[in-house]
C-alpha cells in the first residue's frame, strides 16, 4: 500500500514526493518515458549535459524556490543572452539598445524612442484586432517585421494577422544596452544537469519508468493519486481533446569546439523551418573538442505526440474549465503541473505551486 501513486516524474511529480518522502510517506512514482526528469531531462554526450527537450534556463524570484532547488544542485552564473539571426542581420534579445543600434544605426535611447514611437503612430492601430496589429501598435514595423513575425507564426502555425491579440499583450523593449534576458533575481544552470537534480529528490522513493497509469492504476494499492499527466486524457477525452503545440528536435554531434558561438540562436525568418540552434556547452562552458547542437522545430499536436505549450485561447481555456470541475468531484486525486493544469510554467512556478500542494496536503 502506497501512500501516493505519483504519476508523472518531472518537476511537479519530484518535488511532490520530495515533500512526501520527508513526512515519512511512502511514494510510487512512475513515468511513461523510458526516463526521469520529464522535459528537463539532461545526458551527457562527449562531456556535455545536452537538454533533450529544449532549452532549460532556470530564473526565479522567489528566494523559497531558489534555496529550495539550490539543496539538489550548485548552479553556476550563467546569463540568458540569446541572438536572433533574420537573413544576414544578427540581433540581441531582448530588444534593447544593442538590438536597436545594429538596426538602426543609433546611440541613444531618445533617438531609439522617437523610431519607435514614429512607426507606431504611422501604423495607425487604436484597437488591435489580431497578433499581427498588437504587434505593430506595440513595437512598430522594423522591429516585427525582422525579430516578432516570422518567428511567432512558426511558433504557432498560423500567419499573425490569423492569431488573436491577446497572445502578446505586451513585448519588452529595454532602452538601455542590456542583453540579459530575464529581470529575476536569480539566474544559472546546474552544474552537472537536471537530471541529477530530479535523481536526488527521488532519492528514497520508488520509481517506475516506461510505465504508464493505466498499466499500474489497478496493479497496485494506493491511499491517494497525483496526477501530472493531461488532464484530459485522465478523464478519457470526455469532453474533447484539448490542444497543445508540440516540438520535434534534431541533434548533432558536431566535430569543433564551439559552432555558435551563443547557447542559443533565434531564427527568426518564417522560411526557416526552425525556430532556434541551441549549443548545449554554452549553458555549462563545457571543455570539450567537440559540441553538440540541437535545432528546435515546433509542429502541430496531434494525440499521440508530446504536448508542450497549452493553447490558452478562449476555446481551450473553456474546456479546460469543465475539465477542472470534473477534477474537483475526483475524490483522492491531485492534478498539478504543466499538463494536469493546462497552464504553461516556468520551472520556478512549477516547484512554488508543487510546495503549495505539498504543504496543503500534508500538513492538514
């Protein structure tokens, strides 16, 4: 008899028996993947922790959740500081001076400003009616055109005067010459992946992989379910699917030391199939002759494939919701995480809404 059957071994379902496993509770935690550590799952190839479903950069504010995830690992000091290639342009992100110099050729932020604000005014758009005019009464023309357009009609299947508004509701535009991605507080990698991480928070609980919940849901005897997988599928697609945007990753073994030059490089032009280059010993600054590059192309989902971004339009936000009120009738079951809640996380939301369960649930 199990206290809990975890269903899913990613970040929600690690910290959750973390918690459990402290509390003297006995735990089953089971995967479907042949592997630990969900979508930050890290191997090591030629010396080099290659983030196997994109890239993993952890940032937070919250100094609970920083000293939390810093008992599993030392993090090190990196700074997420992409580029953007539009045909033989190459650009920093976020949009800020250096991107705007290089486009313009200026100096200063007024000067910026004045480009900016004179494009949005020439666009003319007083109340977007999709992405495409959100994007030009926000940041103006040259600024969507090159890094904004192309990139999110990859990203999303479908060309931005298609999308609604309110997928950007805004675009951060920096006037200084700051290339650091994230504003949070505390910023790294861990040093020696994150699946060592999820290794030492399952440490002392047993653990299923190539396992599914139906294979084991009448198999063995639990007190209680967490449940990290699609909430529909849970309830067998009652009420109908709901829709996802998935990735398809192609790696390489490459023989030089450094291909890039940056851990990750945007791609920003719609004729590229892919959306980004991540060279994986850029995160770690790893010693290697040799390096390891992945290209990151996003698709459409259908059942059977990998869901990654919830498509959080008023359609699948409305389903989402009968499917919620399904869940809070289940008795002894907790659904959490990225997929149990149809909402996309961050790493750091992820562990600050699994302590918040934990702390709810095995403190009562």
């Amino acid at each position: 008899m199990y206290d809990y059957l975890i269903v899913g071994a990613g970040l929600f379902g690690a910290v959750f028996a973390n918690e459990a496993k402290k509390r003297g509770k006995r735990c089953l935690v089971i995967d479907k993947r042949g592997h630990i550590a969900g979508n930050i799952y890290t191997e090591n190839t030629e010396g080099i922790n290659v983030h196997k479903y994109g890239a993993h950069i952890f940032h937070t504010n919250d100094k609970r959740v920083w000293d939390y995830i810093g008992n599993f690992a030392e993090f090190n000091r990196y700074t997420n500081t992409p580029v953007a290639v539009y045909k033989d342009e190459l650009y920093n992100l976020p949009f800020n001076m250096n991107t705007f110099s290089k486009m313009w050729n200026i100096k200063t932020p007024d000067e910026a400003k004045n480009i900016i604000n004179k494009q949005i005014k020439e666009a003319g758009i007083v109340e977007p009616k999709n992405l495409e005019e959100q994007a030009l009464s926000l940041v103006g023309r040259d600024i969507y055109e090159k890094l904004v357009k192309g990139y999110t009609e990859k990203q999303w299947g479908k060309r931005a005067c298609e999308l609604p508004a309110f997928i950007i509701k805004r675009l951060p535009v920096r006037f200084t010459y700051d290339n650091n991605y994230f504003n949070d507080k505390y910023q790294g990698i861990p040093i020696g992946g994150y699946t060592a991480i999820i290794e030492k928070m399952l440490d002392g609980c047993e653990v299923r992989t190539g396992c599914s919940f139906d294979e084991v849901k009448n198999e063995v005897e639990y007190k209680k379910l967490v449940y990290t997988g699609m909430i529909d599928e849970y309830f067998d697609f009652s009420l109908g699917a709901l829709e996802y945007r998935t990735l398809h990753f192609e790696s390489k073994t490459l023989e030089t030391d450094n291909f890039q030059g940056n851990a990750v490089v945007n791609y920003t032009e719609y004729e590229i199939p892919y959306t980004r280059i991540i060279e994986h010993k850029h995160f770690e600054k790893c010693e290697s002759d040799k390096t390891v590059i992945t290209y990151e192309y996003p698709a459409s989902w259908k059942k059977g494939d990998e869901p990654y971004y919830p498509i959080n339009d008023e359609k699948n936000n409305a389903l989402y919701e009968k499917y919620a009120s399904l869940a809070k009738k289940e008795k002894n079951v907790i659904f959490g995480g990225r997929l149990g809640m149809y909402k996309y996380y961050d790493m750091d939301k992820v562990i600050a809404s699994a302590l918040e369960c934990a702390d709810a649930e095995l403190e009562s």
